[in-house]
C-alpha cells in the first residue's frame, strides 16, 4: 500500500485513534489494525452501496458490528478480557497476530483511498482535531467518523475511473472478500471462545447477551455454561409418540429415520438408541440436556458463509426418550431437510465398506476431513469431549438438497464406561489412544479425541476401514482381556503408525494430508489453549487448504 494512502487513512482516524490509544494504552497496535479494518469495511459498504447484492452489504455491516463488540469486550480499560492475568500471552499474540493478517488482507481495497485526494481537506481537519481534547465524547467522534467515511466514499464513486471499480467493487473481487472476511472474524470469534474457556472468565469481564448476540458466541457460550452445571428440574424426557417402532434387535450404531409426534407438532427425527447397559439413563440426561445448547438459533452469524468455520457439524438435538420397559434410551435428532424420508443414513464406515464404486471425490475427502476436525475443536472448545470417535459414529447425509455428495454428521457421543472384568470387544478399540485403550479408566483428555480423529482421517485417506486393515486380527480375536490389553495396543497401533508413514497415503492424499494424520497420532500438546490454537493451524486449517482442490 502507498505510505500517501496509508497517511491519509492515519490522518483521517487519529481522533478515534488518539481517543481509544488513550483509553486502551496497553492495545495500541491491536486497536490500530481494528479502526483501519473497520474504516476500511464501512468504505467499501458505502462505495457499493447500491450496485452490490443486499446480502453483501449487510454481510459488511455485521463484520464490522462484529469487531466494534470484540474490541470493546477485549480492549476495554475496565472491562477487557485481554487485560486479565488469567489469559495466557499466547492468546493476546493471536488476537494481535489476526486483527493484523486480517488489516493487510483488505489493503487492496484501501488502494481506492488514494482516488479521494483530500489532503488539504484532511490537514484543515487534522489541526481542529489536536485542538478538542482527549476525552471528548466517544459516541460523537465515531457519529462525525463514519460521516467522513461517507463523504469520502461519495468523493470515491464520483472520481474513480471504471476500471479501478471493476477491479476492486464487482461481483468476483467482492466474492473474495467476504471469503476474506469470514476466514478472518471466525477465527478472532474462535480466539476469543478459548479466551473465555481458559481464562474462566466471569463479571465484570463475562460477555454480555447483547455483546454475545453481535458476537455470535451466544450458543457457544451456553455449551461453555451447560458443562458445569446439571440439568434444570423442568428439563425431563420428552412425551410423545414415534410413528415407527424401534425393535429391540436394531443395531445400536445406526440411526434411524422416522417421526415424533410430541402431541403438537410431527416431525423427521433420527433415533438413536442408547442401552441402559452402555449409557445409564442420567447420564442420556446430561448428554441431551448439553448437546440441545447446540439447537439454539445463533442469529447474529453473517448471512453470507464462504465455509463452514471452525463449527461442529451435528444434527440438532431434541431431547430423549426414556424407554425403560426395553431397559434404553432414545435420543433423537431433528432430521436434515436433505435426507429422504424412509431411508436411514449410512455412516462413514459404511460408506467406506463399499469400496471404490462409492469412493468420495479428493476434493470431498478433504472436506469430510476438515469437517471433522473442525467439529473436534468446536467441542474441545466448549471443553467437553466426544470420547467416542469412530467411523461408525458419523452418519453421512447431504446438507442440502442439491448437494452431489454427503457430509459428516458427528453423532455417538461417548460417555464415561462401566468398569467391567469380562473381555473387551476389538473393533471400537481400533480408534482408542493408549490411555483409553481397553479397560484404562485414565481422565479423558483431548489427545485420546485427537487420536481417534488420527485413525478415522487414515481411513479417510487410504478409503478403508480399521475392520478391514485388522481383518484377520478379528477374526483369531474378536475380543481379549484386560491382561492382553497393553500387547494388543502394540500391536494395533503398530500397524496403525506404518500406515500413517507408509508410501499409499501421501500418494492418495498428499503430503500435507499424510502429515496432518500423523500428528494427530502423536499429540502432546497439554496446555488448553496452545493445543486448541494449534490444532487449528496444523489441522484444521492445513486440511481447508485442499478443499480448494
């Protein structure tokens, strides 16, 4: 960027600047990169407004709605989480880091400042400027700011030449940018998630609901709530009716379409079924009463979604059923929109068991991928744990109704097991870190999620399933004791790690991917928020890069 352009845009914040560097000392460079990034949004609204869709303008309001709540939550002199003790520096490094990324991401467009030529204009205002003091009122500085950035948008639309337009305003540029913009305000609304999960942060730094709505965290921030505390009295089972019946030899891994009918209202669900013998009816209770948090509608997320974020992709739940003359539980799922009525999903385990006449696209496979581990750090950053990571967890089921392929669903949460003497079943125990291989009861940690995330992106990538790589080991030991356990891990992860370094995964995926899996294999990463931040980098964020493929 131009140092004139540069100038001017530093000459026509200063006021702003000057207020908030003398409310916010400590944060001068982040509030600095903040009020060039939102003069910078509010610019290009004005200069489109008009020729640009409604869905791009108002995308750009919310972004800079967006930052103006997370600065004031952050950056505030009394009441900014980034000013307490308890944050770890590497979180403020990261704020700092993305408000900055994000800065020099839009710096193409701040190109279009130098069309204005108002630097007289801008020295006249810059002399009446030094001459109002310091604490003057905030509200009445920002009213006067944006009105600049409106004459100067006008000034813009009136003397730019058409081609500087069609390069920076149209559709294609325009496309890019809101890409730009949700990559980069997803990952501060995700920082700023750690932040609050790590810090334990309460009154007077606890976001508000009116800050948490513009935020987008509301949801997040329920979850973060829910884990810390039991169901309310009046949360019960649900009453009502299911059209079909749910025999009491279905597997237990499958979900099965059908509708609940609740005495008001029908509608398509997917049933789980959860055995007392597995899953003890209250803790079906706290299970459903957390993952319901996740139904709520969370408004204040931008209209226009380049990609999915660092979100959990899950069904939304409705609550369960108590079926205690068949000794289970039933949770169920509002069904996807997408998904034929009579059919039930199959899962990812399935979908891989048919070979390669049902072999997802590359481009697919990176993004089942990615999903996956987004959802992983969306509930890692909710500090909860899945526990319970397999291929046969995650029903594949389109989205939309015009989606080609499937998208995973992760479902099977796991919950604390039974200590039992009798032998243990192989299969499940393909995806279990050595710390929860058979019966180690050790506190579940977010590597053993991490690792079981490992095993289902190999088979992802090598398109075969754990049953089929240990297919003789199962059939010779189907199951084995608790005095075999530490052996039989050996041995599973054994073939699992030659796999992970072998030559047919970087082949059929590529470097980056054969990476990813085996770091996954092998974290140790034990601080919370060093973890979540690098996990995002080295996993999800590498695996987003071939979505593009």
């Amino acid at each position: 960027m131009a140092q004139g352009a540069m100038d001017q845009v530093e000459a026509s914040l200063e006021v702003i600047s000057r207020t908030y560097e003398h409310v916010y000392p400590y944060f001068e460079g982040c509030t600095k990169h903040h009020l060039v990034i939102c003069a910078t949004l509010l610019f290009i609204h004005d200069v489109t407004e008009g020729s640009s869709p409604a869905p791009v303008s108002t995308a750009l309001i919310e972004y800079h709605a967006f930052l103006e709540a997370f600065a004031d939550l952050c950056f505030g002199d009394v009441t900014g989480m980034l000013r307490d003790s308890r944050v770890p520096r590497t979180l403020f490094l990261d704020v700092q880091r993305s408000l900055n990324v994000f800065n020099k991401a839009l710096a193409a467009h701040r190109e279009a400042w130098r069309y204005v030529g108002l630097a007289s204009e801008l020295k006249r205002q810059q002399t009446v400027r030094r001459s109002s003091t310091i604490t003057s009122d905030l509200a009445g500085q920002k009213k006067r700011w944006r009105e600049e950035m409106r004459q100067r948008s006008q000034i813009w639309k009136e003397r730019a030449g058409p081609d500087a337009h069609s390069f920076l305003f149209e559709r294609e540029e325009m496309d890019s940018l809101l890409e730009a913009c949700n990559a980069w305000i997803d990952r501060l609304r995700h920082t700023l998630l750690v932040i609050i999960l790590v810090g334990d942060i309460h009154s007077p730094h606890f976001p508000t609901n009116d800050q948490a709505t513009h935020l987008g965290i509301a949801q997040m921030l329920e979850r973060q709530r829910r884990l810390g505390l039991g169901p309310s009295e009046i949360y019960m089972p649900l009453t009502g009716r299911l059209r079909k019946s749910i025999g009491t030899s279905q597997p237990h891994q499958s979900l099965i379409k059908t509708v609940f009918n609740d005495g008001s209202e029908e509608m398509d669900v997917m049933v789980e079924i959860r055995p007392y013998s597995d899953t003890p009816a209250t803790s079906v209770r706290q299970l459903t009463w957390y993952l319901s948090a996740s139904s709520q509608s969370n408004a204040a997320r931008p209209r226009i979604t380049t990609h999915d974020g660092y979100n959990m992709l899950s069904l939304s739940c409705l609550g369960y059923i108590d079926d205690s003359s068949n000794a289970r539980c039933l949770i169920l799922f509002r069904s996807p929109q997408s998904h034929p009525w009579a059919s039930i999903p199959p899962s990812l385990h399935d979908l891989i068991m048919k070979g390669w006449t049902a072999k997802l696209s590359l481009t697919q496979r990176f993004k089942t991928a990615r999903t996956l581990a987004a959802s992983v750090l969306d509930i890692h950053t909710s500090g909860s744990l899945h526990s319970s990571i397999n291929s046969h967890n995650i029903p594949m089921m389109p989205r939309q109704l015009n989606d080609s392929e499937p998208s995973p669903f992760l479902l099977g949460w796991g919950v604390r097991p039974t200590p039992s003497n009798g032998p243990m079943a192989l299969d499940p125990n393909f995806y279990h870190h050595q710390s929860s291989f058979g019966q180690s009861y050790l506190p579940p940690t977010t590597a053993q999620d991490i690792y079981s995330l490992g095993v289902v992106l190999l088979e992802i990538g090598l398109w075969t399933t754990m049953s089929t790589v240990f297919a003789k080991l199962l059939d010779t030991t189907p199951r084995f004791s608790a005095r075999e356990e530490k052996a039989m891990f050996r041995k599973v992860n054994r073939v699992i790690m030659e796999l992970a370094h072998g030559p047919d995964l970087p082949r059929e995926m590529g470097v980056s991917y054969a990476r990813v899996v085996q770091r996954c294999l092998v974290w140790n990463v034990e601080d919370v928020a060093e973890s979540m931040l690098a996990f995002r980098k080295d996993v999800v964020d590498v695996l987003n890069v071939g979505c593009s493929l």
